[in-house]
C-alpha cells in the first residue's frame, strides 16, 4: 500500500499564494512575449511543491482470514421429529468444508430456548455485530424458521446468509390458538374465552375434517366434549364458581395421519375468580356499645356492600306512642328474609333476640339458606342463655352449640385452642405468640355446649368455648359467645387484634379461598419453582402426589412449618398442567404459558428469513434434499445455485489485510528540488537569450 503524503514547510496559505504568483509572473511573460515564460512558470510551480514537502508513504501489509457464522438453531421446535439429526449432518458438514477453505475462519452460535421463545434473529445480529465488516465472507442458518423475534433482523449483512432448512414436505400440524382469555372473572358470572383450532402444512386426506371434539374442563373435573369447526374462530362461555385461581384446561385429541406434535393441542388458562362485591346483612337486636364495632369494620371494606338494621322498638315495647308519630323505619322482613334472603353472602345477628319480630318460618327459611351454602355470623350477649336466645328459634338446629343458660360476668383473657392455632381464622392472630396472648381482657361471656363436630377455635373462663366454627350443609356458621370483642377496639387493657379477628370470621363465612381450613396451595415464584403449602387441622400432611402433563407421577415430601402448616419446595421439570393430590384434596396447576411458543406454529417455514436471504444474495435449501456443498464465489455474484448433483451454496471471500508497518520518503530529496528548480529557471533564461524573431514593435503615426 504507497500513497503520496504532504508535509509542507509553510502554511498551506504561503505555499499557494507561492504557486499563484509563479503563475502570474508566467502569464505576464507571456503577454510581453517573452520565449521563456513557460520555463519560468514551471520554476515557481516546482519551488511551491518542494516547500509542500511530498512524501511516499509505503505500508507493509498482512493478510487476514475470511470469517464465516455457523448458527445453529437448538429450540424446543428443532426437537421434531427428524429436524435434530437433520441439524445435527448439517452443522458437521459445514463445520468441515468450512475447515477445508484455505484462510477461513468458523464462528458458531447455538440458538437455546428462551421464555420468549426461539431468539434466532437477536443472536444473528449480535454474532454479526462482533466480527469486522470487511472480514465477514457468509452467514450459514441451521433452522427450521420459526423465530419469534424478527424486528431484530440486521437491516443489512455484508455477506451472503444461507438458511439451511430442516423439516419435511410431508408435515402437518393441528394446534389450538387462544385469542383471548381473561385474567380475572366474576363468580356465578359469565366470562368468554375466544379459541380456534387450524391446520397448517400437508393435511392429509384423511385427517381433512369439517370439525373436532373440544374438551373443556374445570378444575380437572366434570369434562365436556363440544363439536366445534376447524378455522373459525368460537366463543366458549363458563361460569366460574369460587374465588381464587380456577384452572380451565382445554384440547383436544391427537387426530389421524401422524401430525407433528401434540403439545400445541391443549391449553390451561388460569382465570382469577373474585367475587364483584360481598353482600352483608347486619341486624343488631338493641343498641349496645359494640355495635360500632361491627359497622365500622363492615363499611371499611370496600369490597363489602353493607345493610344495617337495629332492633329500636320490639314488637313487645307498649309505651302508648301512636304508629303514625314514630320516626323509624319499619323492618322490612318478609323482602330480607324471605324474597331476597339469597343475595346475601352472609347474615350476622348481633345480640339479636327473639322477641316477636320474625315468624317461625322466616327461621325455618334462613337455616335452608345456610344449608344450601349461604353464612351466618352470631354475636352473643346475655340474651344467648335466656328464654329469647336463637337456640330456642328453629334456626337452633344449625346452630354449632347448645347455651347452659349461664352468664359469666369475670374478667378473662381469650386464648387459642390448640385447633384455633391450626385454623385460619385464629392461626398467628396478632399478639397470640407465646405462652400468654399480649391482648386485653374481656369481661362477660355465655356458656354453651358445642356440637362434636365443630371446632371451639378460642376459650375464655375456664376453658369454656369463646369461638365456635361449624359447616351446616353446603354453609357455615360461626358463633361468638361474648359481645365484648369491642373492648379490644376501645384499647382497653391495650387492646387487641379486633378487627383483624372480626374480618377473619366474616370472610371465612363467606368462603374466601385463603381462609380454608382444608387447603392446598401452590405460590409460583418462579417460571416453574413453585412452594406448595398445604394447610390442615390435622396433626400430618402429605406426601403430595404431583401427575405431571405427560402421565406420570411423584411424590413430594411436606415438612411441618407452624401449626396446621405444612410446606415443600419444588421445581417443575416442564411447563404444562399439573395435578395435585392429598388425600381427598385435589387441585389443578397450571405452569407457563397457556400453550408454549415454541410449539404455537411447528412446520418449518423460512418466510421470516427470506427477503435478508434475497438481499445478500443468498439461499434457502431445504434439508430434506440433502446437504449443500459450500463454495466460494466472488463478491456481486450469485451465492447459491442447483448442480446435477446437488444445491450448492457460496461464501464471498473479502482479501481483507492488516497494515503492519509504515515507511515514508521524501518524493525529491532537498538538493534534487534545487538543482531542479534552477535547472527550470537557468532554461528559462537561456532560452530568452537565444536569437531569433524579434517581438514587434509600434509604428509612429503619419502626419
């Protein structure tokens, strides 16, 4: 490499005002005609480039090998069948005739799995980025062409890029597509998922159905097959029954004609159940100091639609004020408890006695909406061991124990059983650690005798039960045998966890999810780590029996983290659906995406690739016609091609060298451009000084 260089001995301005005025002492010579003028414009035009110092300036060189980027596409997709030993001759050729070019250097790039599926595009652009332009001679792509990040394609590559394409003309796939599943859902409410079941590639005659059999099930229970057509899009309404995840599994089976995977035939959406608002009925039977207690605690929550009555003037009450001048509201029984007793999620009677004012049917009706899975909440006082408690009413039968009759009037301190600190609704109650609770005290409570089934969850004066939890039918009721938890909210003694404990025993009556006695439930922290914690009134849990999506099953190992609280840590081997087992408790859990990307669209298409391919000058072989042999063209030519014995692709050697070293000489050394210099001049004067025609001169004017 020589090129000429400057290193002038004046600033560029002299040099040419030096050259400018050699040329117009040149011209001016001419215009007198002198004979020599020439050789005097060339003087001063020498002596201006000397003073601009050239130089040679001559580079050693070296030259560097051609670079050419092996990807290799290693997805989940390239695992079907064929495309894995495809790929696997494919790459061990083009590693050897790579290796067999002389100068050629071989960069390889493994594609892995990503969460956001087969990145091939980011990794190209990242490998081609890494390598010097002038050195990259081709780009070689072993895939099946399904990539998921295609705006990441270099706008442009210096070089041919080849996909070598793995696959056969003979697939097919049949895949269920979600269009649109909502992450959450009203209970007892309609939600819609939209869906769509389509073939793509060869479809064989055989498996060239109008329609499919849908399943659909909830929870892993009570499966439903629909008939549903193929490549149109249908809507499928469900009903969600419970707060909390429901798991809403949906495929369909494997059709004839062996299509290429059946991962892409199931789905499992994970739809939050809530509930739109919680409808509480509160009748306070008088007046009383904690009353406030429960209001306050049921009109804080905003997800709590709240109606309040209190008892002011009992049938009973002949004070000989006419109905007409009283300014109360008339209790609206007959609509509450007998036409609209089913919006209600849950029904408290707060130091409510029977004085009058329901009928006996009106009981009769609430202990049926317990039964069949409404909630009821009663607060006692004084009056639970009179003649007016609500044992003596028919709704005593579902009552969860019998009053002694008894008040006692003492302090004492709440404590937990040894089910309170196993259950829920009581377990780590704020203030319950250690031997002694740090909560205050109360001062009365009614003695009862509760049923066997139910479960005294907190005691008070001589262990007598304080707390009671019971399940009536498909229902539930709770009793609290004091009317005192207010002194708690008032700070008496320090106070206690009021409204914490309050709010426990209200949703648990209405059947929230995390206030389940008996419940097993899964906490994914991670894309496939997951904590089961599986929560019991039993003394031991487990093992929990995991059935993983393809069949088979193991047993996980739950150690004992608290009271009633058993837990394991586990690590998931695949996205899918998964089914847990403890005892008679089941649930369903679903893990991932609801259908993975890799297996959305499986028949090996080089669409997303070709117009690169087409810009570079490329080419797509498929490799289900065999392995390409690989040449070497020069740069503008065409890079692929189809011989009688094969297709044939090209990379583009680019002669690409390094400078090494730096070597500059002056063009003239000094002397040489002064013996130059006064050569010209000395010609020039020489010449002038020759004899020959004289220069004309003016003729004097007649007269």
């Amino acid at each position: 490499m020589t090129q000429l260089r400057f290193d002038p001995l004046l600033p560029w301005w002299a040099i040419a005002a030096l050259a400018v005025l050699a040329l117009l002492v040149a011209g001016f010579a001419l215009w007198r005609g002198l004979r020599g003028w020439a050789w005097r414009g060339l003087a001063g035009l020498a002596a201006a480039l000397a003073l601009a110092g050239p130089a040679l300036e001559i580079g050693s060189r070296a030259g560097l090998s051609d670079i050419v980027i092996l990807i290799d596409d290693r997805s989940a997709s390239q695992t079907l069948p064929e495309r894995t030993a495809q790929a696997d001759a494919a790459v061990d050729a083009m590693t050897r005739q790579i290796a067999a070019l002389p100068d050629t250097e071989l960069r390889r790039v493994t594609v892995r799995d990503n969460d956001d599926g087969t990145l091939l595009a980011t990794e190209m652009a990242r490998a081609i980025a890494a390598e010097p332009e002038t050195r990259l001679a081709g780009v070689i792509t072993v895939t099946d062409g399904r990539l998921h990040d295609p705006a990441m394609l270099p706008a442009s590559v210096p070089a041919p890029v080849h996909v070598l394409l793995t696959g056969r003309p003979q697939d097919w796939d049949r895949r269920l597509v979600i269009e649109e599943a909502p992450a959450f859902g009203l209970i007892d409410q309609e939600v819609t998922i939209r869906l769509r079941i389509e073939d793509q590639g060869a479809v064989p005659p055989e498996a060239q159905t109008g329609s499919v059999n849908l399943r659909l099930s909830l929870d892993g229970e009570d499966e439903q097959v629909v008939a549903v057509p193929l490549g149109q899009p249908i809507s499928l309404p469900l009903v969600l029954d419970h707060a909390g995840q429901n798991v809403v599994q949906i495929g369909f089976d494997a059709p004839e004609g062996g299509e290429l995977t059946d991962r892409n035939n199931t789905a499992a959406i994970s739809i939050n159940g809530v509930r739109d608002r919680l409808r509480v009925l509160l009748v306070s039977g008088e007046p009383h100091a904690g009353e406030r207690t429960w209001r306050n605690l049921l009109k804080s929550d905003a997800a709590v639609d709240l109606i309040h009555f209190t008892i002011l003037r009992p049938p009973d009450k002949s004070d000989g004020v006419p109905v007409n001048e009283l300014s109360l509201i008339a209790f609206p029984t007959q609509e509450l408890f007998m036409e609209r007793i089913g919006d209600f999620d849950l029904i408290i009677f707060d130091r409510y006695s029977v004085r009058g004012i329901l009928p006996p049917d009106y009981y009769l009706n609430i202990a049926q909406y317990v039964e069949d899975g409404g909630a009821i909440l009663v607060s006692a006082g004084p009056e639970m061991a009179g003649v007016e408690s609500l044992y003596l009413s028919p709704l005593g039968r579902i009552l969860p124990a019998r009053p002694t009759g008894r008040v006692l009037e003492e302090p004492f301190l709440p404590r937990l059983t040894e089910d309170g600190q196993r259950h829920p609704v009581t377990a780590a109650l704020p203030g319950s650690e250690g031997d002694d609770p740090s909560w205050g005290r109360w001062l009365r409570m009614a003695t009862v005798q509760p049923d066997p089934e139910a479960q005294v969850a907190m005691t008070g004066i001589d262990d007598e039960p304080l707390l009671i939890l019971d399940r009536v039918g498909e229902g539930r009721v709770a009793l609290l045998t004091s009317d005192q938890v207010w002194l708690w909210g008032r700070g008496f003694e320090g106070g206690g966890p009021q409204l914490e404990l309050l709010r426990r025993i209200a949703h648990w009556s209405m059947k929230e999810p995390e206030l389940e006695e008996e419940a097993l439930l899964a906490d994914v922290s991670g894309d496939l780590a997951v904590r089961f914690t599986r929560r019991t009134m039993g003394d031991s849990a487990g093992p929990l029996v995991v059935t993983r999506p393809d069949g088979q099953t193991e047993e996980v190992a739950l150690t004992e983290a608290g009271p009633g609280r058993f837990t394991a840590d586990w690590t998931a081997p695949e996205p899918g659906l998964y089914r847990l087992q403890d005892g008679d408790l089941r649930r369903v859990l679903a893990l991932g995406p609801a259908a993975p990307r890799e297996f959305e669209q499986t028949v090996a298409d080089a669409g997303a690739l070709q117009p690169l391919v087409d810009a570079t000058g490329g080419g797509v072989v498929s490799l289900s016609d065999g392995i390409p042999d690989l040449r070497s063209v020069a740069p503008g030519r065409n890079a692929h091609g189809a011989a009688a014995l094969g297709d044939w692709i090209a990379i583009t050697p680019r002669e690409a060298a390094s400078v090494t070293g730096l070597e500059r000489r002056p063009l003239l050394p000094g002397w040489a451009w002064l013996i130059l210099v006064a050569g010209l001049i000395l010609t020039g004067w020489l010449r002038e000084g020759r004899p020959g025609k004289a220069a004309p001169t003016a003729r004097p004017a007649s007269g």
